[in-house]
C-alpha cells in the first residue's frame, strides 16, 4: 500500500517536460508573419518620405498640410497627455457594442435565410431593399427618431454591419457541399448535429470574411455619425479640428484612425486564420 502511494505521490509531483519544438514552431511561424509584413514597409516609408518632403520644399501650403514629422509629433503629444486616447475609447466601444448586436442578430438570421428556402422567399425582398439603401443616408433618420444620444450611434453601426454579416452568412451555408450533407443525412445524424458538426464549420470562414468588412464599416459608420452629432469620440475630434483650424491635430486624428483600422484588420485576420486553420494557408497569390 505504501509503495502504491509513494509511486502515485512520485507520478504527481514529476515536472512536466518542455515542448520546446512546439515553442520554436511558434516562433518561426511569428518571425514569417512579421518578416511578409516587412514587405509593404519600403512603398510606407515612399510615403511619409513624400508627405515629409511637399510641405518642407514649398510643393504644399504647410498650413493646410504640416510634414509628416509635425503630424507624429502632434501625434505622440495628443496621446500621452491622453486627450486623443479618450476619444479613441469612446468610438472603440461604439463601434464595438453595434458590431456586437450585429453578430448576434444578423448571425443567426443568415442562417435561418440560409438553411430554410421557404424563410428566405418571405424575407428576402425586405432584406434587399434594406441593404441596398445607404447606411449615411438614413443616418438623419437615426438622429430624428433616438436623438443625440449613444443609442443613435449605435444603432447605426448595427445596422451599417449587419448586411456584411448577414449576406456572408447566408452565402457560406449556401455554399457546403450538398455531399457532406447528404453523407450525414445517410448516416441518420440528426438535425441538431448536422447544423453543429457540418454547416457550421464549413460556414465559419464566410462568416469571418463577413465580419472583417462589418468592422471596417463599423469604424467608417462610427466617425461619420461622430461628425455630425457628438461632443467626444475620434470623429468629433477630427471635425472639431479643422471647425478651429487645428490642421496638426486634425492630421494627428486622421493618422490616428489609419493605425487603429490597421490593428483591427490585422487582429481579424489572426482571427481568421485560427478559425479556419484546417483550410490551410489563404490569401497566397497564384504566381507568388
């Protein structure tokens, strides 16, 4: 019985061995990661040189367009007396909370419009017309009907989203293959099980691809409904800039805007490479 015990005691408390191969694959597939984003550096770098160099030799106005060196410095300025990063956070949980809606509504619905012809037939020509109506022009409407207030704004990006959201879904259970359909109908999978094993799987890369353009719509809807009626958020700081003549610091909040769309895309498509990482590498070109 001792001996037992010392053996199950001694089974316990034995470390458990490093992966380390496990560890180095993960590096070497961050150092390729980053060493294919390395490529587009020199065609930025070209860019800042000339926006640097138009306004510096007379080209450009620099009170209508301060060098690049003027816009980062105003930049960096902005954010660590923390007066830009409180409108960044305002728009972020904006644009956020009505993608959020958009992808428990239009998620789902997609799928009923998806999976059910008879569902799509009765919903389709509403959904149509809603989609093809312009997100900026009903934002007028928005404002009348909930005020100045978040819920406008919000209900805006969710309506901005959902159609990415919804037609991808829709697009991706359309397009699985009728044969894993019928082969787990042939084996009497059940309804439940062959939405959860079969459609979803092989619906989720359409739906991520979806949700990479809601996002961007997102943040495009959420600056624009700041422009015309908030009182903090990045797109009020970038209207409010250039209404006092701010040029640095509108600049600064444009700039401020590009990197904040760059992270977020770049996140989805981390995202969207765990979430369909059995499809293997995507997104190489044909030549190379």
């Amino acid at each position: 019985m001792s001996e037992e015990l010392v053996a199950t005691v001694g089974t316990a408390v034995k470390p458990r061995s490093f992966d380390f191969s496990g560890f180095l694959k993960q590096f070497e597939q961050l150092f390729d990661g980053l060493n294919k984003w390395s490529h587009g550096i020199p065609l930025v770098l070209i860019f800042f040189a000339v926006w640097e160099a138009l306004p510096r030799f007379g080209l450009i106005d620099p009170l209508f367009l301060p060098t690049f060196s003027t816009t980062i410095k105003t930049l960096f300025e902005l954010t660590f007396s923390g007066k830009l990063l409180l409108h960044v956070l305002v728009s972020l949980q904006r644009a956020l909370f009505g993608f959020g809606l958009a992808v428990l509504v239009a998620v789902p619905l997609g799928f009923l419009m998806g999976w059910y012809s008879k569902f799509e037939r009765y919903t389709d020509l509403l959904m149509q017309g809603l989609r093809n109506t312009s997100t900026f022009a009903l934002l007028p409407i928005f404002l009348l009907l909930l005020g100045l207030g978040e819920s406008s704004k919000v209900a805006i990006i969710f309506y901005g989203a959902s159609w990415q959201l919804l037609m991808n879904t829709i697009s991706g259970v359309k397009s699985v293959d009728p044969i894993y359909i019928k082969a787990a109908k042939s084996m009497g999978v059940s309804d439940k099980d062959l939405f959860l094993k079969v459609i979803l799987p092989a619906s989720i890369p359409s739906i991520v691809i979806g949700a990479r353009l809601a996002a961007k719509i997102s943040l495009m809807v959420v600056i624009a409904a700041e422009m015309i009626g908030a009182k903090t958020g990045l797109g009020f700081f970038i209207q409010n800039a250039q209404f006092n003549f701010m040029v640095p610091e509108m600049y600064a909040g444009i700039l401020a805007l590009a990197i904040l769309g760059l992270v977020i895309n770049y996140l989805l498509v981390w995202f969207e490479k765990k979430a369909t990482y059995w499809k293997g590498e995507a997104g190489s070109g044909i030549i190379g």
